[in-house]
C-alpha cells in the first residue's frame, strides 16, 4: 500500500509536470501551481506544442471524471506572498518543483534572456526555500535539476558527490559543475542554494539531475484526449529525440548539430513521472540536501538519429541524417560515464528505448503533423 | 616602465573600490562607476563609516589636485543600457568589478534581502559580460570574488581549479563549492557565469578570490583629509580585525564568534590594491578563465582577537575578550589550508599583518571613536 501524501506540483501545466500531477493523484492529494508562463513562451516563439493541449480548467475537469482530484492555485511563484499562500493553504508534505525556465536556447536568445532564465529560476526557488521555512521545514523539496549541470568531465560522473583524494588528505564535495547554458548554469545556482538551505535551516531536499526526456504519452494521461500531453517539437523547446521523430514522420533530414558525437543521459516520460514518486515516498532526512541522476541510459546525440532513421524504414519511411553546423559551443566527441544508481535502488524499473518506444512517438508525431509549424524547428539562436 | 590601461572601476566609492581607483590613477587612466547604494545601506541600517568620508565631487577633486585625474560615472550596472554606455563612452581595456552588495550578514536578514542580493550581484555581472561582448570581447574582466567561495573543505584549498583523479581517469576540474552565505553563493554563481562566458564567447576574466580585507588607509588615501577612506565596524559591513581595533579602543570586550577556530584567508588593504593592478597588468589569454587567491595570510578568529587584545595592552588599553553565540552557521574547528601562489608569482610583495598594522588602525579608530554608533556592533542577524 502506498503512502498517501499531499503533494505540491510547482509547474504542473508543463510537459513534465502535468503527466506527474495525473500520475500521483491516483495515490496522492495533488494541487497544481502554474502561472502558465509556458503558454507564454510559445507565444513570444511562433510555436506551439504538435499536440492539442486543452486548457487546465478543461485538463482538471477531465482527470476528475477518472478519479483523479486535482486541486490549481493560478500565480508566479517569483511572487513571495502567492507561493507561501499556496503552502499555508494547501499544507503539502512535498512540494514538486518543475517551474522553471528549462529550455537551453531560450536563455542563450540574448541577454534579456539570459537574465530572466537566471533570475526567474533563482528567485522562484529562493522563494520556495523561503515558503519551506516559514512553515516550520516540514515539507520535503523534490527539485528538477539537470544532467547539464555536470558538463562533460573527463571523469566518471558521480550523482551530486565525489570523494576527492589530494595532498594526502580527503574529502566527500559537491561534483564540480561545468554547465553549457545560462538555461543550464541556473540549475548550477539552484543547486548550490538549496545545497546551503539545508545545511543551515534544516531543509530536506532531493535535487534531481534529470536527463532529456523523450516519450509524450503515460497510461494517464491516455485516458482522455482532454489529459493529453504537450509535444515540443520547436528548436527552442523541443528535445532531441521527440524533435526527430516529428523530422522523420514529415520526411524532413533529422538535423544533427555538428558530429553528433555528444553524448547524454535520457529518460523516458514514464520514468519520470515514477521517479518523482520514489523521490516523494523516500523522504531524506531532516537537514539533509541528496542528489540524484534521474536517467536510465545513454546515448550520442548521433545513435539516436540512427534509430529514429532504423524505426522509421522499418515502416517504409525514407529518412536522411544530416548533420549542421552546431549552434552551442560543446564537445562533440567526449568521454561520458554518468552514474545513476539512486533511484533504481529505490526501486524505479526502467522503460529502455526501444523501437515500440519510437514507433509510439512516432504514431503521435503522424497523428497531429498537420499542426507542425515547419519554420520553427531549424535552429537559430547560437551560442556565439 | 609600468604599462598606463584604460581602468573602469566598478563600485569604486566603496571601501575596496576608492583605494583601488586612487592608487591606479597614478599610471593610469581611470574612470569610476558607482550609483552610492553602499552609503544608502549606511542609511537603511543606521549605520555609518567610522572615518568621515567625503561626496564623490569632494573626492575627485581632492585627488585631482595630486595629478590624479579620475572620471566619473553615476548609474546602476543593473542598467544595461547604463553600463553599456560606461564601455562606448570610456572604451576600457579593463574592468574592474567590484559593483556587488558584499556582506554577508545583509544577505542573510531576511528573504528580501537574500534575494536583492543575488538578483543584484547576478544580473549587473551578466551585465558587465554582455558589455564586454558587445564591445568585441577586447576588455578583460578582473572580477572580486571571495575566498567564501570554497567554503572549509577537508582538503587544501587550490587556485580555482584542482586535478581529481578518479576510477583511473582524471581532470583539472572547477574546485567545489561551498559558500556560507547567500552572499558568499552569488559570487560562486558569478564564478559559474563568468566562466562559461569565457568559454563560450572568447572573453578573458581574473577572478579574485579575495580573503578578508583589513586596515583602512593607503599611501593615497592619507594624502588629504578628502581622500579618506571608508572604515566599516557594523556588525553588517565590518569586517572582523577592523571590528576588534574599534571594539579595543572604546574599550569593549573583542566579541569572538563561538570558538573563534573559524579560520580564514587575511589580505591587507595595502595588498588588495596592488594585486588589482598586478591582475590589470598580466591578462589571461582571450577565452581563459582563471582565478587567483588574493589573500596573504591565514588566521583564526581567536588568533586575531589575541593579537588585537595584545597590541591594545602594549598601549596601556585593557582588553578582554568574550566568546558570543555564533549567529553563522559554520564549523568552528576545522581543517584549513588555502593556496596563494600566483599574485606573490606577478610580483605581489605582501604587507603582513604586524603590530605596526594594528595600531595604525587603532590610531584611526581613535582619532574618529567619538563617530562610532555603538548599538550597530553587537550581531542580530541570525543565520537560522
């Protein structure tokens, strides 16, 4: 029997925030906070999510007809007064937090940008500590970090610490952080002021050095066609391989930045939202700031083009990798071992990618191609 | 021959900034930033410098009559538009970057000021990147960190960066962080910023992590009474041997946080201003981001309240000193060795810590102890 808790979903209208609130509020009590920022961004970009995503009182209205009560506070959490009204009132043993500014290319468009990613993420989480403390520190933070925290050190990648043997002497320290986007360096940032609330107010928190994430659907959110889920596919917003999936199925190059040979920790949507409730349901303790590395395989930027390529002839597809000039300023060809032991440890059994997982994505990509805004998936924000 | 730069001074009206723009006038052509929010937090705390520093006007002109010519610019970095015209209109070939709230204790008394902090320290340095960039990368960027960056680690404490070796791979590798404070955490969040920026867009930086500065006066500072320099003995914005030297003049017991084991780097104001220009003087190489303590000693607290305390004795003064409830929380005894090689490689010839040191700022804070607001001294701001 699992236990039921309250749980405080900060940017549950997102792409990962809204199949997690599905998914924990048939064991959980969930409330959502989003100010719909999301939305916001699509429309400063052109873009819009490939899948028809209904609004949140039509999404909340849904999920109840299947059982699923959800409650929504609609605010910023960069306002201090909303989000402590949302603790008092809703009283939450954990407090999810996914509202950020998460897109890489968002932060590195141009200066204002670059600050308001900064400040927007620092800010919302401070005033999340903040909201944590006024109540007595009883509610468990569970922080959506990000692999790209870490950069791609020559060395194996440690999941938050790494004991460091030097001069004789030792200590257990945070993993040095080499981020490749302001997106990425806000995380960084994050991680370092939740690191210190911890320590000194007794705050405890789960920092989850999430990998990219590909899959659309969950069983949840397949209920309904008003639960679906939102499916980024823009150069912005879109991730790697839901982006290549929709290049495939539209008979477009699948655009691989320069060699392809970066190599990162991906998870499937499944996971994630099962990860987060591992997370929940295993409380650190009372002071204690833990890591984890919340993917489950990895994979060059390169091989997942080869599949998706394999995938789609299976089906009778014609697709051509090309590769472009790489807008980011990274390694293309690089050592990479990162650990991620800590949650299979607590018990997550990974859904791998595999072709049933490619093919489901790409069932999806076929299914709304018509709404693909063909001009936003090419990249033009550059790093330089 | 010393090489005459083109020298911004960000925050050079404050108690590091001042000296610095002082002494670098003499070789150099120097231009001064500064909106004064240091001599309104003066007001917003009810506090004062002990020494009776004059209006910028005054200063400048003081300084002019002694050859040193020094150009002014009033306006907030937070500005983009300020700060990028600051950087058309003087075309510096180095920036020096000392425009940040640096106090520890004004970090940590409530949300609001935790978060102005790191929101002000964040977005004038991305300010001040995105000035270099659009000025063609040409001007280095000599930026005052703090030793607080790396916390007390278990371990000797490296110029910036340390080799980890690890399962038979290694790396030179950003050192860990661990900041006390949420003012400490916004230069480890600048030292992310910075670097990256330095990667990514060719710009060369110098971080300087700097220990605690003391003393009051330099070889500039004492040509004119209009040239004095500020002397913080705040709770606030004193820093601790400045601290003791008033505490032994009015005849106050030396109040030692806790133990007084805390152990920390200790510069020399003398020193500060001379390793600025040693850093202006030796750039990195475009693109390289590199870090140098700037510190010249290291000292527990206890070592300098017994040190104050004797000096004060051989005066015919009594001191004593008294152990108070630390409002930090930091280790009390701890393992503490901290390199600083380079500076002293450039040329840095250091002025220790001496009797001499001591009673010359005794003697100022005796010459100025009738402007000392006492009830300022003793700490209210609680780290929990």
């Amino acid at each position: 029997m699992v236990k039921t808790m309250k749980i405080l979903i900060l940017g549950g209208d997102g792409f990962c925030g809204w199949p997690t609130a599905l998914y924990l509020s048939h064991n959980h009590k969930v409330a959502i906070v989003d100010s719909f920022i999301r939305r916001q961004w699509d429309i400063e970009l052109g873009t819009n999510s490939l899948t028809p995503i209904t609004s949140m009182s039509d999404r909340i209205r849904a999920a109840w007809r299947y059982g699923k009560e959800i409650e929504f506070f609609y605010g910023d959490i960069t306002s201090y007064e909303f989000i402590y009204g949302c603790f008092v009132q809703f009283n939450p043993d954990v407090v999810v937090h996914f509202a950020e500014q998460r897109s890489a290319p968002y932060s590195m468009i141009d200066r204002k940008h670059a600050v308001f990613t900064q400040t927007n993420n620092l800010v919302g989480t401070l005033n999340v500590l903040y909201a944590i403390r006024a109540t007595d520190c009883k509610c468990h933070l569970v922080k959506l970090g990000t692999m790209g925290e870490y950069g791609t050190p020559n060395i194996d990648i440690e999941e938050g610490f790494i004991e460091v043997n030097h001069n004789g002497r030792k200590d257990l320290l945070p993993y040095p952080k080499q981020a490749g986007s302001f997106y990425h360096l806000s995380k960084v940032h994050d991680s370092h002021n939740i690191m210190f609330a911890c320590r000194v107010w007794g705050i405890k928190a789960t920092d989850l050095n999430q990998g990219v994430v590909y899959g659309v659907t969950t069983d949840e959110t397949n209920l309904h066609p008003e639960l679906i889920n939102r499916y980024d596919y823009d150069e912005v917003f879109g991730t790697v391989l839901n982006r290549f999936c929709l290049q495939a199925v539209l008979g477009y190059p699948l655009t691989v930045y320069g060699k392809g040979g970066q190599t990162r920790g991906f998870i499937n949507l499944r996971d994630t939202v099962r990860c987060i409730e591992l997370a929940c349901l295993n409380p650190p303790n009372n002071g204690e700031y833990r890591v984890f590395n919340q993917f489950t395989e990895q994979f060059s930027v390169l091989q997942l083009a080869e599949m998706v390529k394999q995938a789609a002839e299976d089906f009778g597809g014609e697709v051509r990798i090309e590769h472009i000039a790489n807008p980011r300023v990274e390694s293309e060809q690089h050592y990479y071992n990162a650990k991620h032991i800590m949650l299979e440890e607590l018990g997550l059994v990974p859904h791998l990618l595999s072709d049933t997982i490619l093919t489901s994505v790409m069932a999806v990509a076929m299914q709304y191609r018509d709404n693909a805004k063909t001009k936003v998936i090419a990249p033009r924000v550059n790093w330089r």
